[in-house]
C-alpha cells in the first residue's frame, strides 16, 4: 500500500470491494483462460449474491472478464459490450460453505474451447484473492507472475518446476503446495519476481506427470493457458 | 508512509520542509521513483476529482432507487440564496452530495480513501479552489498532506468500514480534509495535525450500517458532515484552537473504538439504520437473481 491507494485509485463506483474487486477478478480470470471468454456461467454466494446488484457487482464482473479495467467507464454497460464481443454469460446464487462472504464461482469457456472454473474472492479494498483453480486450492492475489502447475502427486515435479525457475533467473516470491489425496491430484502456486517465458511454460507442460499448466502474466496480452 | 503525525511535523522541522514536501520524499523513497512521477501521479488523481464532479449526471438514480439528485437540490437552494450555512458551505455540501451520488450510480470517482468517502475531499479541496483560486500545483501539494494524514490512519488504525466502522471511512476522510485545508490556508504544521485530531474526534464512534449493505444510505449524506466538520475544525486549529489529546492518540483511539465495534455495525449492513423496520423493507425489496 502506498499513498497513491490512500488518494486512489480511481475507479467505478461504488464500491471496492463489490465493484472495483469484481472488476479485478473477472480481469486475472480472463488472464488465467488467456484467451478471449465465450461463455461464463457465474455463481455468486454470501454478500455477493446478497448485495450484488445494487453494487453492480455484475456488471463489473462481466466488465473485467472482457478486458475492461477499474476505472473505465464503459462498466455500467458492460452487458451490451458482452453482446457485441460474443460472450454468453449467465448468474445464479449458490452457497459454497464456510468462503469469504464476497465470493464468487465461474465456470469459463475459451473462444478455443479452452475450460477454467475459478473460485475467487474480493477481500477488501479492491484486493483480490484467486482462492481454487479447477477445483483445486490455489490462494494468490495476482499481484506477481503467478504460475499454477497442476500434476500428478509423485517425487521430482517441484525439483522440475524450480530447477526450470532456477535456469531462467527467476526469483521465487511465495511456493505452496497442496493435493486432494496422497498419489492423487496436486497443485503447486508459484509466485515469482519475473515473468516466465512462454517457451519454459511450454516445456513444463509436456513432462511427464504435469497435467496442466497456468500461467498469470503481468505483461498484457501475454497470458497463456495450456 | 509514517506512522505518527508528530514524526511528520518532526522531519519537516528537522528537515526545514513543508508537510507536503516530506510525504512526497517518503514516497519517492518507498516506490522508488523520481518527485516528477510522484506529483504528476498525484496530479492525475486531482484531475479525476475535478472531472468526476464536472461530471455529475441529475438525472441519474442508483440501481436500488434509493440515491440521486439529492446534490443538484442542493444546488437549486443555493441558488435561491436562502442556505442558512451560506454559499460556501453550501457549495462544499453540493459537491459532497454530487460525489457521493455519482458514486452510488457507478460514475467514475476516486476513491479518498474510499468509494463510500469520496465526496469529503473533493467537496473541501474544488469550492476552496474556487473561491481562492489556487494553482493546480498547490491543490496537488494539498493532496500530498491528505494522503500522508490518511497514510498514518491506515498504519495505526484502519480505513475500512469493516474494519472499524463508518469513523474509519468518513471520519479517516474528514480528518485528511482539514489537513489539506490548513496546509492550503497557510496553517503551520502543528495546525495541520491538529486540524485532522479535531475531525477525527468529532466523528469518533460512527458507526458504519448501510441500508441492505449498499454504498448509499446513509454515505451519501455522511459526505456532507465529513466535509463541513473538515472546514469547522480547520478553522479552529487556525484559531489556536488545539485538540487536548494529542493526534496520534486520537487515531489509536479511533483504532480500540473500531476494534470493540460489533460487527453488526462494520459494513455488515445488519445493525443501526439497516436494521431499522424500513431499512429492512429496503432490504427486502432488492432481494436479487
């Protein structure tokens, strides 16, 4: 934070966390499918679902999933933008449990085909959290180059990605790592000092065990999906 | 940022710079970049300000129906000359409604330091401008001050009303404001952070329960006494007039009053005017999807 977010930023109203939030979320959404959205099926639940119209939470979802960014004006009518750009989208209220109350669940489909289900949530003053990808735990805010490597739960994957990671001169910041079940599905969040290059993302993504690999680029226009 | 206005008031003294110089130099120190950028950054944001209320539509109605055209009201009275606050504080009032409403219509503003709290500066800092015709440099100076007073908020307290209530929001707002004032009307140093202790300590305690959790009833009008509180207690910190409990003090006060609020009244939009028969009706009625 610095006094730039004391005095700022500008925005859409009316609200941080319910529309500048929102904006945010359908923006590194978008990044993560990294390729223009088709079709979003949307599931708002808590204080999203409670209060979103009214913040236009909506609209500026839609908004952000279209490439739009916090402050453009455009938001309110997001909807017909939507139209004229082909996505199809749809809302529905949904209680996902014991989540953030301003959460939000959407499933996305890629002008490729490409599917993402994403489960993120605003968090207070514009600040986002990506909290599960394709149903597994991923927990980063999309401040930094953010790399999601989803693969089977067997020794040496982390040794490949770091290794990689290592090569290129590219600086850790945040590691996690999580699996459904022992031998079973696992994920590795990494957040980085630098950008990956598109070639790495590639070569990961043909190992032997990975099964999927996402990238969140800061760089606009280079988000890639594999 | 600092973490205690009685630091600011020390490197400006130490340093023989102004308030605004030294908020600046911090900044540059902590993003690393060059005064230009720094200024011309905040420059941008007093521009935003100035379009966002050239740009208010008296027309518009937020989606809830609840909030607009309450700020051209405000400016058909003025007119009318019959304001018992007289022009000037009817003009801030007029631009604290037209933000706060502009806000609640998804109209583009900045938020200072929130959206629910962005029509306190804006009022204070573009009818100040009007009257005494300030450069734009000195409005952006003033800026500066009312971002290093908020920055210090926020790393002793909290500026969001689910963190500590509407004191957080509207009062973190109004105690910028009358910092920036004083700076802009001459007020030395000392003045300044007293100016913001006064704000802040009138607005101690408020509590932040919004009708159906929406930004609109009560914000928008609570931008009005942030505002207005702001010039009354620039003007008593001008007049030698000084808070007894030392600024800092007043923002850790405003830190265990925010901490011991129940939730019901931190932007839960459960207790207070929310919970009233009709802000429940309100409620009712907006049920959505």
């Amino acid at each position: 934070m610095n006094i730039m977010d004391i005095v700022g930023p500008v925005m859409v109203g009316p609200s941080s966390s319910h529309t500048a939030g929102a904006v945010k979320i359908g923006q590194i959404s978008r990044k993560l499918l990294g390729e223009p959205v088709r079709q979003a099926e949307i599931y708002f639940h808590g204080s999203f679902l409670a209060t979103g119209v009214g913040h236009g939470t909506d609209k500026a979802l839609i908004a952000g999933l279209l490439g739009m960014a916090v402050d453009d004006i455009n938001i309110p009518n997001s909807f017909e933008a939507a139209k004229k750009q082909n996505l199809l989208f749809s809302f529905q209220g949904i209680d996902l449990g014991d989540v953030h109350p301003n959460t939000v669940k959407m499933n996305l489909t890629g002008e490729s085909g490409r599917k993402l289900e994403v489960v993120a949530a605003s968090i207070g003053g514009g600040q986002i959290k990506i909290c599960e990808l394709d149903g597994l735990t991923a927990n980063f805010c999309g401040d930094y180059p953010t790399l999601i490597v989803h693969n089977l739960d067997q020794p040496g994957h982390v040794t490949e990605v770091t290794s990689m990671l290592g090569h290129k001169s590219i600086n850790i910041a945040t590691m996690q790592l999580y699996r459904d079940s022992r031998g079973g599905n696992a994920v590795m969040v990494i957040e980085c000092d630098q950008e990956v290059p598109e070639e790495s993302i590639k070569w990961l993504e043909h190992l032997e065990g990975i099964k999927k690999v996402t990238y969140l680029s800061l760089e606009e226009t280079e988000c890639i999906n594999h | 940022m600092y973490k205690s206005l009685e630091e600011i008031v020390k490197v400006a003294e130490e340093e023989e710079k102004s308030f605004f110089e030294v908020i600046l130099e911090d900044d540059c120190k902590e993003r690393a970049i060059s005064k230009e950028e720094s200024i011309h950054q905040m420059r941008e944001m007093y521009v935003a300000m100035k379009q966002a209320d050239a740009s208010y539509d008296a027309k518009l109605v937020s989606a809830s129906g609840l909030v607009g055209c309450d700020g051209d009201k405000m400016r058909v009275a003025r007119e009318k000359q019959d304001l018992v606050c007289g022009d000037f504080i009817g003009l801030v009032m007029e631009k604290a409604l037209k933000m706060g409403e502009s806000n609640a219509c998804m109209k583009r503003i900045v938020a200072a330091p929130t959206a629910g709290s962005c029509g306190v500066l804006p009022a204070v800092l573009l009818s100040l401008e009007e009257k005494e015709h300030y450069t734009e440099e000195k409005m952006t100076e003033a800026l500066f001050v009312a971002a290093g007073i908020g920055g210090v908020i926020a790393n002793r307290a909290f500026l969001a009303g689910a963190a500590g209530g509407c004191q957080a929001e509207i009062g973190s707002a109004s105690a910028m404001s009358a910092g920036a004032i004083t700076y802009l009307k001459g007020g030395n140093n000392r003045q300044i952070i007293h100016a913001s202790a006064l704000a802040l300590k009138s607005l101690l305690g408020l509590a932040c329960d919004p009708v159906a959790g929406l930004v609109e009833v009560p914000c928008v009008k609570r931008n009005v006494i942030g505002a207005v509180n702001a010039l009354t207690s620039s003007d008593m910190a001008r007049a030698g007039i000084f808070s007894k409990i030392p600024p800092d003090e007043v923002i850790d006060a405003m830190r265990s009053i925010g901490r011991s609020m129940p939730a019901s009244i931190r932007e839960t939009g459960e207790g207070g005017l929310a919970a009233t028969p009709t802000g429940l009706k309100v409620k009712e009625n907006l049920k959505n999807f």
